[in-house]
C-alpha cells in the first residue's frame, strides 16, 4: 500500500518565552502637538475608521448561500437509508442521483454494453487516461494496484494514520493476509482473509469504538452497487483494448456473461477508502489530510490496475463524501462517534501541532486535486456559487471543535472546487466539496469570524493552524485561550481583533490586509522574515507582541498606517550573532503611545536594552550606548535624547 505524504516538521506556537533583565523606558516629549509623532491626522482617522476585525458588511456574501439545496431525492442527509435495491431511480436513492451530472455525458442502456455516449470527448479523455497510466505503469505500481485491488479497504487505509499507524494496528488487533504479490498469483484469486478473527479488525478491542465507526459509516447502505447498476457504464477494459489490466488481476475478472453485474460507474473500491478514511479521521482528525491523502493514492490506483477510469474514481468520492456526511450527521450515530474520539484521544498519542508550512502544503493540496479529479477538462461552467449540503458539516465536526455548524458551513463554502468540473456539480453540492483544503481552515471570510479556542479543551482547541491563502471581505476576531497560526498569503479586507490567546502570524502576508489590534492576548510573530500589516495597529495594555528579529537590516513587524503601542513588546534575538543595538524591530509611517515593558531573549552580547520611537520605527539600543552616538535615543524622533527624557520613575526589571 502506498504511504501517505510524510509529515513535514511543525510549529508549536503555544509555549511561552523565557523572560530577561531588561529596561523600561517611557519617554515625556514635551514639543508641540502638532509636531508629535502621536498626533492624530487625516489619514489616522481613515485608518482606525474601520474596526479590527470588521469587515463592510455592504460586501459580504449573504448568508443565505449556506442554505441547503434539495435533490431530485431530497437531501443526502435524509434519505441515505434508501440507498438499497427497494430504490433503483435518481429520484428516489440518493447514492443515484447524487451522480446524476452522469446522465449529461452517458444514457444507460437496457444491458451492460449498449449505453450511448453523449458528451464523445469527455469519454474519450476519460479512457484515454487510463490507457496512458496502463501502458506506463512500473513493476512496483503493478504491485501496489494488486495489493490495493485485493487487501479490504479499511485495512488499507490504517496506512493514513501515520505515525500512530502501527499503535492502531496494535489497540485493535487489524490483521491482513495481502501483503505482497504472491508468485501463482496469475493462477490464483487472493482474497484478503484479515486477522485471526477473519475481520479487518477486531470491534471489541481497545480501540474498537474506532473500528465500529468505521464499519457503521461502510454499513448496509454504504453500497456502490446500486449506483452501478443504474448507470451501467463499463469499465475501461471493456471501452478499449488499449488498457491493459495488471496481469495478476486478469484471474478475477467477471466473465463478459456477467459482465451487467460488474459496471465501473461508480468505483466501490474509491468509496470504501474515502468511507474507512473519513471514519478514521472522526476519531483522529489530526491525520484527516494524510487520510485523504491515502484514499486519493487508492483511488488512482484503481485506474493504474486497468479496473476504473477517473469518472469511475471522481464518481466514488463523490458518492463516500455524501454517505459519510450524512451518516455523521445522524443522531443515532453520535454517541458512537463521540467515543471513537474519546477514546482515540486516550488511547493513540495524537499529535495536534500542525504543519505550517504553506508552500508544502499548496503542493499536497495540488497533488490531491489532481489524483480526484484527474485534470479532466471541465465540461460545464466555471465561478458559479457553491452549495454546501445539508449535514455536510458533520465531516468537519471532530476537526475544529471550536468552530460552530454554521461556521463549518463556511468553511465548506469558501473552500469548495470551482464548478463545471465533470460530475460534481451535483444540486445538493456534494461534488463540488474539497476535504482537503476544508480540513486546513477558511479559503475566504465572507463574513466576519469570531472564534473563541479553549487551550483547557486540548486538541485543536489548544492550537490551531490554518493554512489556506484567504480572502474576502470580512475579519477575524479570536479569542479564548488557545493558539490560532494564520499560514496562509492572505488578502482578506476585515483586519484581525486578538481578544484572547494566540494569533501566531506563519506567513508574512498572513494577517491580511486590514487593520491589526491586540487587545488582550498575544500577536505573535512566526514567519521568518519581516510580518506585514497592511492598515494600523492598535495594541492595548493587556496585549502581549512577541517578535523575532530574524536580521540586523529589516524590521520583524512592518506597519502599513499608524500604530498605537502600549502593554508589552517581546523580541527574541537568537536569530542575530551580533549585537541589535541601532536595530529596527518595527517599521511604522506614524505611532502613539509607549510599551509599558520590553522584554527581550536570545541578546548575542547579554546587554541590556530599552526602545527607542523614532519617526520610522521602534528601534532597540543598548543601555550603554547612550550619549556615544549622535542619533541615539531621541524620543519620538523630535532629537531629544534619552538621557533628557524623564522615565517612570523607577525602571522595571521584566
């Protein structure tokens, strides 16, 4: 089986810096009003009209575009138990019609074989691929499609899991008996005859809740099978000669007079992985990108062996989306579902520190796009609205407990695949859903988000990270206790409000591009290089900004209007191997008020620092330096040296 993309190393923004001796200074400036570098001018007022953390509600999508949208059967949500063979119409089972986009590209016939094209250069670029990957394939993906084709899919899947794999294996007691390709294979049809007990694995283990989450979400109505019947599309073997079947697979193949119960539309192995994928990430959703990972790797293997072309595949993601979904969201599914996650929690050493590296990622999320949708030429529409299905919030539940339904809502919406690729624009909106990119937070703040982590809660409530480049018009208000990492090249318009804990900027562009204010909490600077807030900053008495000066030539904060400065400033100088003494630790155009204390870490030569507000920026100088240089400690930038300028009385050691 193959390996899910190996975790990269991680950011844990939630420890706290070790404080050192150092100086706090505030400076009295005695000079005119009008020549104060605190004096609040035209552009101030344009700059503070719009508050952190609110965008123009004028641009804001309305919310009724989160509103449910019914299909020909109803809602997935509603009506999954008619997935059986009582309902054989995509009017009345919903594992039908949710792939009813089909009927635009192929009509089913009344046998296996006499179907009618209707959209020929879709059919042939979907066959085309599978005979270009048949006739390419390597001795090693042979072998893999084998073992994919012949192991039982949830077993497979334990793959995604990562590093907590093998204690999975171990808590549950999963066996497998396909391991490698055996040497009369081309005589013999291996089937996978699991553990000791003859299952995957075993229910009543350790880590059974887990195992019965998986089973439920692959139950009696998870079947593809109906689905297959209806549509009755070939598999690629049949469609052309010109695919080629892994060798050791040709021995299982269902003979051409059974050939109508053997249809390729959808494939039943891509369902059963993306079902067990889903159901393990409910109980351990911080391996939900790995999962989806695996199954994507699973799914393309189906057209590597020469059994499914990308619709079949596209077609079983799509139908395993729509019947996780709604068997998630199903209230007599959620005690089951909470103890899955309970006990994954305990049992599994569960790591929640999250990737942030949003360059790795861009490449993973292009990587799955690609396997799931098998860069099919788009047969439909581009930049229609999404739809995002009713109950379609209960895939994202386990992985962010912190944000309500209404919000995961949004996050579907505003991570959603463009329309008029082929199949997915299904009416509910099943298609169009991207796991992947929801799984790493917004794509877009339509709206103005609010949300409030509760580091006490553990897990992702503790720490967070969101990785997708967002836009849009709204802001982000966050609060609580927790740590939030923004990774992303963001562009939203409605500025970032810190109420509480941590907002950790991951990127230099991350905080977007409207005004920044750190209320209570802290701003923390995490992304290598110069942090750049595009409208003022507003830091209050209770607000913590925690710096890393990563060189001696540019600031770590770049402000784009005027800043307000007060409660504390952190800056770690580890990066630096002289001293930051003249050092510019933030860029500004205009500033007011005064940090209350300077606390500063990592100093190379062990000195003593205080700050230094210039006209451009807030510099730090070394204690000793003064008087010894002629542009050294002027407050405000007004050439009044430090020396002139009274203190609080009594410094503060912090």
């Amino acid at each position: 089986m193959v390996n899910a993309t190996p975790r990269r190393p991680r950011l844990d923004r939630r420890a706290g810096t070790t404080a050192v001796a150092c100086a706090m200074v505030t400076a009295l400036v005695l000079a005119p009003a009008t020549a104060q570098a605190g004096t609040t001018t035209t552009a101030d007022r344009s700059d503070s009209a719009r508050q952190a953390g609110s965008g123009d509600p004028r641009a804001f999508t309305p919310a009724s575009a989160i509103e449910p949208q019914r299909g020909a059967y109803g809602t997935f949500a509603d009506t999954y138990r008619q997935n059986t063979n009582a309902y054989t119409t995509a009017d009345t089972n919903p594992a039908i019609g949710v792939l009813a986009p089909m009927l635009e590209y192929f009509t089913p016939g009344a046998s296996w074989n006499d179907g009618t094209v209707l959209d020929a250069q879709l059919h042939a670029e979907n066959i085309g691929v599978v005979e270009r990957l048949t006739q390419n394939r390597t001795d090693a993906e042979s072998a893999e499609a084998w073992i994919d084709d012949r192991r039982h899919q949830s077993y497979s899947m334990i793959a995604g899991l990562g590093e907590d794999a093998a204690a999975f294996t171990s808590l549950t007691g999963a066996g497998t008996t396909i391991t490698e390709v055996p040497a009369d294979a081309l005589e013999v049809a291996y089937s996978d005859a699991g553990n000791a007990n003859g299952v995957w694995a075993d229910a009543d283990s350790a880590l059974g809740s887990a195992v019965r989450l998986v089973d439920t979400l692959r139950g009696q109505y998870a079947s593809s099978n109906n689905a297959k019947m209806f549509y009755q599309y070939m598999r690629p073997f049949r469609w052309s000669d010109d695919v080629s079947v892994v060798p050791e697979l040709v021995v299982r193949l269902v003979p051409e007079e059974n050939a109508i119960t053997d249809g390729g539309f959808p494939s039943g192995h891509t369902n059963a992985a993306f079902l067990a994928g889903l159901g393990l990430a409910s109980s351990a959703p911080e391996h939900y990108d790995e999962l989806l990972m695996t199954a994507a790797e699973l799914g393309r293997s189906r057209m590597v062996a020469g059994m499914h072309s990308p619709l079949d595949v596209i077609g079983g993601r799509i139908l395993a989306t729509g019947l996780a979904g709604a068997t998630l969201e199903d209230s007599a599914n959620a005690p089951l579902i909470a103890q899955a996650r309970t006990d994954a929690q305990s049992l599994l050493a569960l790591d929640t520190m999250s990737d942030a590296d949003r360059d790795a990622y861009q490449a993973d999320l292009a990587r799955y796009r690609e396997l799931t949708t098998a860069g099919l030429t788009p047969v439909g529409a581009t930049g229609e609205p999404a739809h995002v299905p009713a109950g379609a919030e209960s895939l994202l539940r386990s992985r962010f407990p912190y944000l309500s339904d209404e919000q995961l809502r949004w996050v579907l919406y505003s991570t959603a695949l463009d329309s008029g690729l082929p199949l997915t624009d299904d009416a509910e909106g099943w298609g169009r859903i991207d796991l992947y990119s929801a799984v790493h937070g917004y794509g877009t703040l339509d709206r103005d988000v609010d949300v409030t982590m509760d580091a006490a809660a553990g897990g992702f409530s503790a720490g967070d990270v969101w990785l997708n480049d967002i836009d849009g018009a709204g802001g982000l208000t966050k609060g609580g206790s927790g740590a939030l990492t923004l990774a992303g090249d963001n562009s939203f318009e409605g500025g970032v409000l810190v109420a509480g804990g941590d907002v950790v900027a991951g990127h230099p562009d991350s905080l977007g591009t409207g005004p920044v204010e750190v209320r209570s909490g802290d701003l923390v600077d995490g992304a290598g290089e110069t942090v750049h807030i595009g409208a003022a900053y507003s830091q209050r008495r209770d607000g913590t900004l925690r710096l890393t000066q990563e060189s001696g030539t540019a600031p770590a904060l770049s402000v784009g209007g005027a800043a307000h400065y007060a409660g504390t400033l952190e800056v770690d100088l580890s990066s630096l191997a002289a001293s930051a003494d003249g050092v510019r630790v933030i860029a500004h155009d205009r500033s007011s008020g005064r940090f209350s204390a300077l606390v500063v870490t990592g100093a190379a030569d062990s000195a003593a620092y205080e700050l230094d507000y210039r006209k451009d920026g807030v510099y730090l100088v070394a204690e000793q330096s003064h008087g010894s240089r002629p542009d050294a400690g002027t407050a405000s930038g007004l050439d009044l040296p430090l020396s002139l300028a009274p203190a609080r009385p009594g410094r503060a050691i912090v």
